[in-house]
C-alpha cells in the first residue's frame, strides 16, 4: 500500500478523477457568469442604464466570433428588448445559471460519493485480505476488536475524503479564485483588501489546525486501545466474574473514557478557537467593503452596481475558502489515520497472496505422503520447542504422538497444521513444502483439529459444514429484478477489485464429503454419522426438543408434530402405560400439572411464575373474582404458607430442603410468617390487596404430587376444570393474548417441541417414566421418519458467538466432527478432547479411528493425544521428550513402550 494517501487514491481513481475535473472546469463558466449578471441587473433595467427613453431598447446575447491570423467569423446580434423585457429575460438567465451551477454540485457530490465509497471497499478489503495473510505469530498480538475498529470505523473517513481529494481544492479554488479576479475587475483596492485578508486565513487558520491534527492522533489512538479492552474484557467475561475483578475493570474504562474525554474536550476548545478567529477575518471583510466601498462610491469612483456586485461575489469567497481550509485540515486528519492503519497492516511477515487463491480442482496430484524434514520450531520467547525432527507418515497409518515433557508433539502437529511457522527445516505435503502450495491444496487433503476451538456466530449446521466451503460450486438462480441487482453487484465487485464470488452461491463441496463409498456420497447420511461417531447427536436431539418453532414459518414440522403426539399416546395406550403421564384434557384437571397451568389450560411464553405482565395486572385478579376463585385461591395459599413456615422456618438460607421447591426462598418464608401472624385468627378477608396476591401466587405454583401437603380438595380442583373457560373469557384481549390455549389438534407455538409432542405431564411418583417414554418416543420418531425433522431443526440451534451457548464437551465435539466429516488425506488432531473423562475420550478415539478407516481413501491419522493410554489403538507410536523423539516405532511391537510412557 502506498504510504502517501493522496497518491494511494490518485492510483486508484485516476479516471474518474480527471473526469470530474473536467465537469468541474465546465461549472466556472455558469459560475463566473451567475457572479457578473446581477451587475448587469441592477445597472442595466434596474437603474436604466441604456434604457433613457420610454422606447429604447438593448441587445440581449448578441455575442461576436473573432479569431486571430483569420479575422472575423460570425456575428449574432441579439434579441432588441426594451426595459422591462430585458428585466425578465435577464432575471430568467439568472435563474437558470441557478439550476445550472446547483445541476453541476449534484452530479459533482454524487459522482464524488460514489467514487469515495467505491475506494472505501477496496481499501477495507485490502485490509481484511492482510489479516488473513497475517502471520500465525503475529495474529498471536493482534485484538480483534482493534482490527474490527480499524477496517470499520478509523478508514471511514479515507472514503469521505477521496471524491474530495482532487475535485474539492480544484472546485474551491476555483470558486474562490472567480470570485477575487471578478472582485479585482470591479475595484483594484476593494481586490486587494479581500486578497489581503483572504491570505491571512489561508497562512494562519491551517498552522493552528496542527494541533488539532496530533490531538485526533491520540485520540484516534486511546479509542482504538479502548475497543481493544472492552474486546478482550467480553472475551474473558468469566474469569472477570469468577475473579471477582469487575470493579477493577469499570476502574480500568473509567480511566480510559477520562483520557478520552480530556483529548476531545481539548479539541473542541481549540477547534471552536479556531472557527471563532475564521469567523471573525470572515466578518470583518464586509466591514471593509461596506466603508471604503461606500467612500468609493460617494466619491463617484464606483458606482452602486459594482458595489452590490462586489458584496455579493464577496458572500461566495467566504464559502469556498473555508472549505478549502477544512479540505486541507481534513486532508492532513485522514493522512495521519491512513498512515497509521497502514502500518499497523503493514507487517514483515505476510503470506503470499498466491496461497490464498481460490481453487475447486481436487485428484490430481494427491499427496501419499506427509514428513517434517529437520524441522525447528521456538515459541514466542525464542526458546526451542522442537529441534531437528524428522518424521514421514505414509497413508492408511494410524499415528499416536504423545509428550514425556516438554510440547514438541503440539507443535509438530501446529506445523502440520499450518498453525505455526517452522524456524528452520520444512514440512513437506507430498513431495511440496506446504507453505509454499496454496490452501486450495493443503486445506483439501489435510485436516488439522486442536484444542483452540473457535465457532462462528451462526447455526450449528453452518459451523459443521465450514470445512467444506472452499469454493462456490453451484451459482445461485437470479431472474428479473434480481439478476439487475446481481449484475450491478459483480460490476461494482470488479471496479472495487473485490472478488465477485457469490456468498448466496452453493459453496458446499460435495466432492469433499467424507463417506465409505465416494461414489455414493451423501451429504444427510455423512453428516449424521460424523454425529453419531463424536457422540453429539444427544445433544443436537435435545437443542431440538427445547426449541419453539413457528408454526408460519414451518407448517410442515408444525402438523408432524401435532401426528407424533397422537402416535405417542396411542402407543403408550396400546401398551396399557398410561401411568406413564397424564395428557391434557379439557374437562379434566390435570394433577401433575401446576394448579397455575390447570387454571389457565394453556402455555404462556414464559414461565407462569415470571409472566409479570399477567400476574402483575388488576385484571387478572378481577377475573379470579369474577369466577368465585379468588377467595378459595387465597385460602389454599395460605393453606401451602402454613406448612411451608412449619417445615422452613428456622433453616438456613442454603438448606437442602430448599432445593425441593422450585419457587421458595429463605426471604419468601419469613414474609409468608409476617402475613401469618399479622392474619392471626382473622379471615383471610383481613390481607391487604398485595398480601392475597402473593397468597394466590404461592397457590398458582402448586402441584400435589409433587409437594404432597394434602391440602389440594376435590372441589376445588373441579371448581379450578369448571371455569377454566370462564376464566379466560373475563381477560381483557391483551393478557389473552399472552396465553396459548391446550388443543390436542393444534401445535402450540409457545410450546417447546418436547412440551408440543408429550402434551401432558410425566408422572411424578414414577421414577421410570422419563426414560420409558423417551425410548417410545424415540422409536416412534425413526419408525415415522421424525427424527430426521427433528435432527433438522437442533442442527439450525443457534450456537452463539464463539460457540458459547454450547458447553465445552459438546464443543470439543462438535469441533471434531466438523473436521471428521471433510474427506482428507490426512487428519491431524493436536489433544482435541482435553475435557472429556477418560471413558469418553476412550470411546471418542475408538470410534472416529473406525470411522476414518471406513473411507475408500485410506487416509492418515496423527494424534496427539491428552491420555497416553489411548495409545493401543493406533498402529504407531512417537513419544517426544524436550522437544525431540525418543520413540517411534510399532505400537504392537514396541518392547519399550511402558517404559517410553511411565513418566505419565
């Protein structure tokens, strides 16, 4: 990149600088004569100049054509109009000069947006392109909330500036410079007072503005720092908690918004300084005019037309020259922030730009092999972690490298990887050193998994199938408005020097599925097995039984579910468990259910006992009343508060016995003694209105079998089934709106799937219950093909930024499966399940070893293993120590492997 902006946007935008130069140069002549036309307006029609008689009359665009050398050419004389003809004609030449001058400004500031904004993309391209030709060293000290700053925020202003660059001091200028020599024309001193004037502000003005200048640099500087931290404080957020450091953070922001906030309130004084002094060698020029011109004019050497026109062609040189001292003021701001992006991206130590060159032609020349050749490597202290290692994996072995001390074997694997950048030696990908083909290459034939796990904000299903996005293998379909807007997309792409690749493209590569038969690839069926080898699609099932779906925008997952629910319960009547659970009914109360949901025979969109908007509102109360279900509710709660201060009271705040009831804390006991006592032997009707509110939220919360305090009578409950209706029907519509009505032939959008397909409660007193139906329900769902809808809808959970929402188990799963599920020649896994207990890991190993040996590929498997252990499932074995190998021989002839491995 060059170091001068000016020179990196003349490069760039040389075409269509000269272009609107040239309209520029055209707009002085409507300008300059919009500056002399007024002149002729008050002089000629106005004052009667010319016009001494009732009939005289004057040539209107008479204009003569005189060459030199030829002489005369043509002569036009005009229109003859008399006064006021000539008032109205000349007063319409005017103001179409008006539309003409403003018809030049619109096109020259639109061309200009479009020039700067196009220049804008390809710079913050370029720069993304150099993040990604960083250096793995170097990506090591970059933020990323910095870069994001940077490529975002601080080169913003190159693209404001560039239409500018050229056009504006050029336009400026020569508004400004029409305006003085028209002023010189009229009166040589009223000239050279605006000329004298005019240079103190051109000299003066842009030497204060230095200061302004280096104050955007610091503050340009702490904010980038600032985006940094709160990058890295979001980052670390739980050790923040963890540590209990929060407050030494807010201190840390405090610290840096009040160095902030002095840098900028130092730049508003000194720039409103620098307005005031412009501002007043601005006034103080129509001071000058109004007095010696008006001598002049007295004194009969300037007549009142000259004056009027010198006033008013003085009201556009202010103008044009202070915009062409904030060009300059804004030329040297964004030259420092151009120069200091620059060298930020600007590093020694960059890929080549031919490694990262798409390609989509895969078989032809696959590596056999894989080897590090007296390969050295040193961390970031310079210190060696491995030194002069040679290793060579052929394909079809199944590798197991594990450390003694030391990390020679991580690295070795980040090598591999193209993680790390070797000191001495190379790495050697067939018979090519693998940082010398593209990634188009290396990125195909070889997959590289650790335990730095990273996942895009996005689907689970998009993170999965990441690996397989190398290029766009299928265009995306465009017809009418659409293929206009894509066309236009590609031209701007290609003007910007962006690539027009389509993002909307189908970039799954299906060739680089893994599957046993390649020739009967499958993208479904690959998929679930890469889910069923890491032990993730539990998980994925489950992420789909939590979700709500709307039913709108999935009509047909909407009605599979409403069938699998009436499969479920004729399955489980058809094998006589209907003590399993119990359904939902209309004219029956369900005792599993809360007496809350009995009441409402519904699913609100949160938790009932967290619907504020509900239980909160007078309405809702009123309709209790309404019913004759107030004053029972309020007895049964006190009914419940009763046992509750028998049982709790007196417990510590963390007593288990707490744990048995969802709803109930320490502070909730003692306000439950407070209403007791103060109700003493008196009628409930003695409670104030908060108190019995809070006695029919503790009711609303109820479930018998559950709490088992006997206190839940018959008529109650059918007097609860009696005006569930009723209930409902004394809302107002808005709070019915909260509630999604029980129907055992409608999906329920509030509803979890689960909560949607079981439609009722699982037995309490059960203990077997959960895992009886989940193994109905499951095999029902693959005899009906529903466990593929639900498959689908958990692979579109969405996981978070970074993954977050998942844990780091299903992670380091997930991680693994999206690397197992490219088909590869090689698949390096550098300690890629360090959480998972043994046991796991165990199973883990075993099962993607089977699987990757399943391929018709006969790929390579290096392992870098946490649990030495594992090792026996691998038919070699390298055990490195201080960065060297001091094993590496046949795991099933090894004599001296016990040995190699006591140190663990």
């Amino acid at each position: 990149m060059e170091r001068n902006l000016l020179r990196y946007i003349w490069n760039h935008t040389r075409r269509q600088q000269i272009w609107v130069l040239l309209v520029v140069l055209s707009s002085m002549v409507p300008y300059f004569l919009s500056l002399d036309l007024p002149k002729r307006i008050i002089n000629g029609p106005i004052q009667g100049n010319g016009f001494e008689t009732p009939t005289s009359a004057q040539p209107l665009m008479a204009f003569t054509v005189d060459l030199p050398v030829i002489g005369h050419l043509f002569s036009f004389d005009g229109y003859a109009l008399q006064r006021m003809p000539t008032l109205v004609a000349l007063s319409i030449v005017f103001l179409s000069l008006v539309v003409i001058n403003n018809g030049f400004k619109f096109y020259i500031n639109t061309y200009k947006g479009r020039v700067g904004e196009r220049l804008l993309r390809r710079l913050r391209f370029e720069l993304f392109d150099l993040v990604l030709r960083f250096s793995p060293r170097h990506l090591k000290s970059v933020h990323g909330a910095e870069v994001a700053t940077m490529i975002k925020d601080e080169v913003e202003p190159v693209g404001g500036f560039t239409g500018d660059a050229f056009v504006s001091p050029a336009m400026l200028g020569g508004q400004a410079s029409a305006a003085m020599i028209f002023i010189l024309v009229q009166n040589f001193w009223l000239g050279m007072i605006a000329f004298t004037l005019v240079m103190v502000q051109v000299i003066v003005i842009p030497r204060m503005r230095r200061r302004l200048i280096e104050l955007g640099r610091q503050r340009q500087l702490t904010a980038r720092a600032l985006a940094g931290r709160i990058g890295e404080v979001v980052e670390a957020i739980g050790i923040v908690h963890a540590y209990d450091t929060s407050n030494y953070e807010r201190a840390d922001i405090a610290h840096r918004l009040g160095t902030i906030f002095k840098i900028r309130y130092d730049i508003y004084q000194w720039k409103f300084l620098v307005k005031f002094l412009n501002n007043f060698l601005a006034q103080v020029t129509p001071f000058l005019f109004y007095l010696v011109g008006g001598y002049l004019t007295l004194r009969g050497s300037l007549d009142v037309g000259q004056l009027v026109a010198v006033i008013n062609a003085y009201k556009d040189l202010p103008g044009p020259l202070k915009e062409l001292i904030d060009w300059d003021q804004a030329r040297q701001d964004v030259q420092v922030k151009y120069e200091q992006v620059r060298d930020y991206f600007e590093i020694d130590d960059l890929s080549s730009p031919a490694s990262q060159v798409l390609g989509n032609d895969i078989g032809q020349n696959e590596p056999s092999y894989l080897s590090a050749i007296n390969l050295v490597i040193n961390d970031e202290s310079g210190a060696n972690v491995l030194r002069g290692t040679s290793v060579k994996f052929g394909l079809g072995e199944t590798v197991a490298m594990v450390d003694n001390s030391g990390r020679g074997a991580e690295s070795l694997a980040e090598a591999f990887g193209r993680q790390v950048w070797p000191t001495g030696g190379q790495v050697q990908l067939g018979d090519q050193n693998i940082l010398e083909v593209p990634e188009s290459f290396s990125g195909r034939y070889l997959s590289y998994v650790s335990s730095d796990i990273y996942f895009f904000h996005g689907s689970l299903k998009d993170n999965l199938l990441y690996g397989l996005k190398h290029a766009p293998v299928v265009a995306a379909k465009y017809a009418g408005s659409e293929a206009t807007q894509r066309r236009w997309e590609v031209r701007e792409a290609k003007l910007a020097s962006n690539p027009d690749d389509d993002v909307r493209a189908n970039w799954i590569d299906d060739r680089m599925i893994s599957s046993p038969d390649q020739d009967q690839s499958d993208l479904k069926s690959s998929l679930l097995a890469a889910l069923d080898t890491v032990q993730l699609t539990e998980d994925i099932l489950e992420f789909a039984l939590n979700s709500s779906v709307d039913a709108s925008s999935n009509p047909e997952l909407a009605a599979a579910v409403v069938s699998m629910r009436h499969a479920l319960h004729n399955e489980i009547k058809r094998l006589g468990r209907n003590s399993l659970f119990v359904p939902f009914e209309a004219d029956v109360y369900n005792p599993e259910a809360t007496i809350g949901e009995n009441l409402l025979f519904g699913k609100t969109l949160q938790p009932l006992e967290r619907m504020s908007e509900l239980l909160e509102s007078d309405d809702f109360y009123k309709a209790l009343q309404r019913v004759g279900l107030l004053r029972p509710f309020v007895n049964t709660g006190l009914d419940i508060a009763r046992h509750i201060v028998e049982i709790f009271a007196g417990l510590p705040p963390d007593h288990p016995f707490f744990n048995q009831v969802a709803f109930l804390t320490a502070d909730a006991v003692i306000e439950y003694q407070r209403i007791l006592k103060k109700l003493g032997t008196k009628l409930s009707l003695a409670l104030s209105d908060p108190e019995q509110r809070s006695m029919i939220r503790l009711t609303l919360e109820y479930v018998e079998p559950r709490y088992r305090l006997g206190i839940l009578q018959k008529d109650l409950q059918d007097a609860i089934v009696e005006n569930r209706q009723g209930f409902y029907d004394q809302l107002p519509p808005h709070l019915q709106a909260k509630i999604e009505r029980y129907d055992q032939e409608r999906y329920m959008p509030f509803a979890t799937l689960r909560e949607n397909i079981l439609f009722g409660k699982i037995a309490q007193r059960n203990a077997e219950a959960p895992t009886e139906i989940r193994e109905i329900a499951a095999r029902i769902s693959r005899e009906r093909g529903f466990y593929h809808q639900l498959l689908r809808v958990g692979l579109d959970f969405d996981i978070g930024a970074g993954g977050r929402r998942l844990t780091l188990i299903q992670r380091q799963k997930l991680n693994l499966a999206r690397a197992i599920i490219r088909r590869s020649n090689f698949y390096v896994f550098n300690k890629a399940l360090p959480g998972l207990e043994r046991r796991l890991q165990k199973e883990i190993v075993t099962e993607v070893l089977r699987y990757l040996r399943q391929q018709n590929n006969n790929p390579t498997v290096v392992w870098v293993l946490s649990n030495p252990n594992l090792s026996d499932h691998f038919s070699r074995l390298i055990v490195f120590e201080d960065g060297e190998i001091i094993t590496d021989s046949d795991v099933e002839n090894a004599s001296n492997q016990n040995d190699a491995l006591q140190a663990f």
